[in-house]
C-alpha cells in the first residue's frame, strides 16, 4: 500500500548512518581490538540491511504488488532515482536542441501529450537532411516529462492514454527513471496488448505487438543504441521467469477476442473457466458478469478462492464440458503449453545464445581502407550485413534444433502406440 513508499525512508536504522571507520592500527581483522571489532560489527549489520532491502525489493516484485497505490496517492509525485543514469551524450543534445530550448520548455502536460500524439516514430534519434542524427521529438518529449517530476495520476494517464505514442512515452518513462522494483506493477498490464504497429520504421523494422514492444523494454539492455538502466541479476531473472508466457498469453487473447461475445457477454455470467496467473499456476472458477467492452485490456470478473478478480481474457480459458474434446490448438479451451516446457525452452534458448555470443570477439569489420592518388577507398563488406547474416543463419541453426527435438520427440510417441498396440 502507500505505507511502502513511506517505509523506504524509515527503514534504514539510525545507527547505520554513523559510519565507523576502519582500524588505524591493524590491516587484517584483530579479534582482540575493539577498532577492528567495532568495524567488524558495522560491516556485518551494513550487509544484513542491504540483504534485507534485496529480500524486500523481490518480495515486492514476487506479490502482485498494491496495485495503483503501490506507489503511493495519485498526487503524489513518482520517485524517479533512474533519472540520473539518462545518457548524458543524448540528455546534452536534447536540450542544446532548439526544438526543447523554444518550444518544449514552454510546454506543460497537456500540450506535451499533444506533441507526442503528433509523433509517427518511437525511434531516439532521426536523420536530418545533411544526413546527420538529431534527437528525435519522441525522446524529447520523454525527456521533458521526465524532467517534470510527474505524480501518480498524471503517469497513469499516460500508460493508459487512447494514443499509442503517448502510451509509448510512459512505458519509457517507466524504464529510464522508475526503480526497478515498480517495473512489474506499472507494466504488466500493458504486456497482453495485442495491437501492432512499426515503432521504428527508420530501421525497416516489421510490426510488433505494443505488448512485445513493452516486453522488450523489460528484457534488453539497450532501446535501440540507448543504454537502459540495469536491472538487477535477480529481478532480471525472476522477470524472465514470468515473462516466458506472456507469448502464449497474447495469443490465447487474440483467439478469445474472437468469441467474447458468444462466451463472456452474459451480465450474470456462470461460465466455468480456469485462470493462469504468473508463476503459470492454473486455478477454476465461474464468471460473475460481461467483458469490458473494446478490443485493447478486455477483461472479465471471475470468482476463485472465496474473493472476485478482474482477469485478462490472455489468462482465460473456458475448458470443455466433457474430457478428451478439447482441441489441444484452441487456447481459449485448452491450457497449451506448459509453464516448465516454455521456461526450460527458454533456458535452452539462453544457453545457446551465451555460447554463441562471443564468436565473433576479436574479429576485425572485414572492411578494407586503401588510400592511393590521395583519396581514400572503403571496400568489403558492411558490418550490418554481416551482422544480419549471421542472426539469419543462427535464426536457420535454432529453428533446425528445434525441428530435430519434435522429429525425436515423434519417433518416441509412435514407438509407444506400437508397443501398446
């Protein structure tokens, strides 16, 4: 509730602010002098708070959080303490740009948001006519706000504005200056959203969910070239460990928006569903009303355990009357796949990456500069295409890997149906 934003400031005891330096006489620890031992005691309760600031951060992270009121009353304002690792390079051209010095400065939330919704790109940087890059108004206009100090409300009405762009802006808002420990509160919602669009069409990048886009915020180190700030290893893990079925997720959405209307449109309800939460745990219950109306969050009340919980239709299935008629294929009867198969595949997936990662360390471009009659000449290659050749053949490798596990993971099943035959 509220009372964790408060507690962060009461937590840390008084003692720990007195720093109690090292012992001026002795190197190496000495057991039987009080400078050593007092400093000894000091180190130890020092690590035992950060273990349990670590403990209380994933505890926080593992619970579905409070919510909305998580981070506090809708006036209060957003800590943002990521604001200070913005890279510098980029924070300098933004306001050195004479788009911020004469217009953005002047330019309070409304007026932003408008400027936002004017934006056809996600992209940080765009190219001028000389063909050098420039600051996008994208991440200018993320940077104003930033630099705004918005309070609850206002960055709620932003991760759930009608526009995309504006909605955009908030999940990056989120990731560069939010702590870590609100990421999975603030955009988990936004992780089932299934309407596509291009965020960066100066790369020729293809269509993407706004749910993967979201998705990808959470799991990459850089947005684009922009360095993110880092997440620590083991909320990183405990987020890939949940994020692993949100593709199945986005799938079963898109199927059961095909019939939320025949199946979750009765006021009243009564129908039998099953509901998988994050940790891919499924549990029964009954619907207690309609669906929300529209294509984007649509959700339905369902009764489990004694309490009503608002459910993502990506979370829902509504499993058969009777056994043995569900078609593994259609998510919105059948669970798919399980939460261990994805998790392990994914931990497969990793593994691969990490022994392909550093393949190419020390290797040169394969580019050649020749200078003769006192011009220079650029021959081979470009890094790029090679680049891209190698994630198409490595893409070719993985899919080849996976084709051979069903090939095997067939010739067993047909080995056991003869034997029982």
């Amino acid at each position: 509730g509220a009372g964790g934003g408060g507690g962060g400031t009461a937590s840390p005891p008084v003692e720990a602010a007195e720093e109690v330096p090292r012992c001026h006489l002795h190197r190496k620890l000495n057991k039987a002098c009080k400078y050593c031992k007092a400093h000894a005691a000091y180190q130890e309760a020092r690590s035992k708070e950060n273990e349990d600031r670590k403990t209380a951060a994933l505890e926080r992270l593992r619970g579905s959080g409070g919510g909305p009121r998580s981070g506090g009353g809708s006036d209060d304002k957003v800590p943002l303490p990521n604001l200070n690792y913005f890279p510098s390079v980029l924070r300098d051209r933004i306001v050195a740009s004479n788009f911020y010095g004469n217009i953005l400065v002047n330019q309070e939330l409304q007026e932003l948001k408008e400027s936002l919704a004017a934006c056809d790109s996600c992209e940080p940087e765009v190219r001028g006519l000389n063909l050098d890059t420039a600051p996008s108004q994208f991440i200018s206009i993320i940077y104003r706000l930033l630099s705004l100090k918005l309070t609850e409300g206002q960055l709620r009405q932003l991760l759930t504005a009608k526009n995309r762009y504006v909605r955009c802006a908030g999940f990056l808002i989120v990731r560069l200056g939010v702590h870590q420990d609100r990421y999975w509160e603030l955009l988990s919602d936004a992780l089932m959203d299934v309407e596509e669009f291009v965020p960066f069409p100066g790369k020729g990048t293809e269509k993407i969910s706004e749910g993967l886009f979201v998705e990808q915020l959470l799991t990459k180190e850089k947005y684009c070239e922009m360095s993110l700030p880092r997440i620590a290893v083991a909320q990183r893990k405990l987020l890939g460990e949940r994020l692993v079925l949100y593709d199945q997720f986005r799938k079963r959405y898109l199927a059961n928006l095909e019939v939320v209307e025949e199946r979750y449109s009765d006021p009243d309800g009564g129908v039998l569903v099953e509901a998988c939460n994050e940790e891919g745990k499924w549990t029964a219950g009954k619907t207690t009303g309609r669906a929300t109306p529209g294509r984007r969050r649509v959700i339905v009340p369902v009764q489990m355990d004694s309490q009503e919980m608002q459910i993502s239709i990506g979370k829902l299935i509504s499993p058969p009357s009777s056994k043995g008629s569900s078609d593994s294929g259609d998510l919105t009867r059948s669970r798919g796949r399980s939460y261990q198969e994805m998790l392990d595949r994914q931990r497969a997936l990793q593994r691969d990456q990490a022994v392909a990662s550093g393949k190419d360390y020390c290797k040169n471009s394969g580019r050649r500069t020749v200078h003769a009659g006192g011009m220079t000449f650029i021959a081979g290659d470009k890094p790029e295409k090679r680049k891209r050749d190698d994630e198409d053949r490595e893409d070719t490798e993985a899919k080849a890997r996976e084709a051979r596990r069903t090939s095997e993971r067939k010739r067993e099943d047909e080995a056991k149906m003869a034997a029982i035959m």
